[in-house]
C-alpha cells in the first residue's frame, strides 16, 4: 500500500555520517531509511526533516543551509528514483514518472531566530513543514519536553516524571505568532509536534487553515507529554489537521523507569484506533520518527511498513481506512495547502 510518511531524521543522520568520512548514503545505509528501503515499503512521498540540535550548534540557520545543501544532492544523485516536491502538481507528477516524492521540512523553529524574513527565505529553499520547537524554548515558543530542565526537574524529587508534566503556561511567544501567521500566509505547513500544551492552544488561535502534528500519539494510551490530549486530537481534526502515528516505543507504551519497551505493531494499532474513534478516520496519518529514534522491535526498518497495513486490516480498519491512514490523508492536507 503506497505510503507517505510526514516525519523522518534520516538526512540529518547522513549528514552526520558523511562528516565522520563513513560510506554511507541515501541510496544505501544502515539506517531505518534508505531509497531501497523506501522502495520496498512501497513508498509515495516521505517527508525529510532538517533537525537541528539548538544546544550543539552556534547557528542554527548556518546548519540547516548546510544540510539542505546534502539534501538537494543526494537528491539529485539519485534522480531517477526521488525528487523534491514543492507544490501540489510536483507530487502528481512524481506519481506519474514513477519517482517517489521528497518533501522538506525543519525540525526546530530556532532556525527562523524568530525572523519572518528568515521563514520567507526556508520557503525559498524548498521548506514545505516546520515544527515549531524541539526540546528547547526558542524565540518561537516553549516546548513540553525542556531538554536543559531534565536534570533540574528529576532533582526535585518530584512523585510525577518530568515527561509527564505538561507545560500548560508558556506557549508561543509574541514573535513566535506572528512567525505562525507568515508560514500560514505563504504556504509553509505548521508542526505542533514537541510544542507544550499551551502553545497548540495558541497555534490554534492564531491560525484559520489545518496544521499538524507531525509525529505524535496519544495521551490517554501513553502518558508522555509529547503526545496529544484528547481534547487537542478533537481540536486538530475539527480544523482538518492530520496527526502522524510517531513509531518510538516511549510514545506508545506507559512503562516503569526499571522496564524497556522494545515496541510492538499491536502499540501503534492502539493508538490509531484510539486516534481515529477520538477524532475520526481523516486526522490519523504516519510520522515514523525513523532515524531519530532508537528503532521499533516488529518495524525495524521502512521496508517492513506493510507489515502495519496488513495488522490494522486484521484488527478491524477497512482498506479504506488504511489507505486514508497510510496516505489520503495526508495527501489531502498537502493538496489544500501546498
């Protein structure tokens, strides 16, 4: 079943690679993601992401020109299997030349500095989706997840994890809105993935059109706070936003500290069911989170994708239904917006 996937670290991960001199490439690696790989999961577009570690970079923006630059020429090496999209008609005709679909997008608003010409300027380079924040507060917004406050909350000795504290305070900042209007005005999808609760309630006001979360699951079934409440799944899919089933095993199963959870099909089949009674059938959609987590026990690697089509087909969805998950309904957003 063709598949469109709306989050992936892979081309960060290369970059890194391709730094340290290791032969390592998009056609071919050992990472989760690969063309061959791609292939074999009968891939229709994947969307990679630029993600940018704020804490171990001088600037940020300098970073992603850099890894756009290894982007665009893996790309082109390999051009008769993957090209860029920038709009609507490129994916259709992608479709049409048998070549699948590369759509770019940031992962760490800090890469704007807060700077709406910086935005225009991501767009001109090709940024079609920009998550909002990582795990840092930048000149955006605050995430739920604060990387520099791990240590200081697990300090405080507190009975509840800080992975499970929602940050229902700190949300975008003045900048930060007016950052959201311009990538709604101009065309650049908003990804409130890692954004604390109050910050999607002011995506939520700020904006008119769908956004998404790009990579995230839900709350009820597992309690991190990178995950969405009930109430935002509600909001998302009223607006016609997409939520992407987020693969890590953290985001899809509550366990002890002294437990690992190595992640099942049956996990990710939860979520979807849960997502899609909570929101309905259009909000649901994939976002991996390929190469920027640890892996997935039963989903190793893109090449084993069917393998979630065929358990949610057994557990009750109809084909339908796993077309609009696995693609449709991401298409559809992409079709309104891009």
């Amino acid at each position: 079943m063709k598949a469109v996937d709306m989050h992936c670290d892979t081309i960060s991960k290369l970059y890194e690679m391709a730094k340290e001199k290791r032969e390592e490439d998009l056609l071919r690696n050992h990472c989760h993601i690969d063309l061959q790989k791609l292939k074999k999961g009968d891939a229709l577009l994947q969307n990679f992401a630029i993600f940018i570690d704020k804490g171990k970079v001088d600037n940020p923006f300098e970073e992603f020109v850099r890894m756009a630059d290894y982007y665009y020429m893996e790309l082109k090496k390999n051009g008769d299997i993957i090209a860029p999209v920038f709009c609507w008609n490129d994916i259709e005709q992608n479709k049409r030349d048998g070549k699948i679909s590369a759509l770019l997008t940031v992962e760490e608003g800090a890469v704007c500095k807060g700077d709406t010409a910086y935005v225009r300027s991501l767009y001109r380079l090709g940024v079609r989706m920009m998550t909002l924040t990582w795990n840092y507060v930048n000149e955006i917004g605050h995430p739920n997840i604060n990387k520099r406050s791990y240590e200081g909350e697990k300090k405080e000795n507190t009975k509840i994890p800080f992975y499970k504290i929602a940050d229902m305070k700190n949300g975008l900042t003045e900048v930060g809105k007016e950052v959201v209007e311009e990538m709604e005005r101009i065309g650049m999808i908003i990804d409130v993935s890692h954004l604390s609760d109050k910050g999607f309630y002011d995506v939520l006001s700020v904006t008119n059109k769908p956004f998404v979360a790009s990579h995230s699951n839900a709350r009820t079934i597992c309690s991190w706070v990178r995950n969405l409440t009930d109430d935002m799944i509600r909001k998302l899919a009223l607006r016609g936003g997409v939520i992407g089933l987020n693969f890590c095993p953290d985001f899809l199963t509550d366990v002890s500290e002294s437990e690992t959870d190595p992640g099942t099909i049956a996990s990710i089949v939860e979520h979807a069911k849960y997502i899609t009674n909570v929101g309905g059938i259009d909000c649901l959609g994939l976002g991996s989170d390929f190469d920027g987590i640890e892996g997935h026990g039963e989903l190793p690697d893109y090449s084993y994708l069917p393998m979630l089509s065929d358990a949610l087909m057994k557990a009750g969805f109809r084909e339908s239904d796993v077309e609009k998950i696995f693609h449709g309904n991401v298409l559809s957003i992409y079709k309104e917006l891009l």
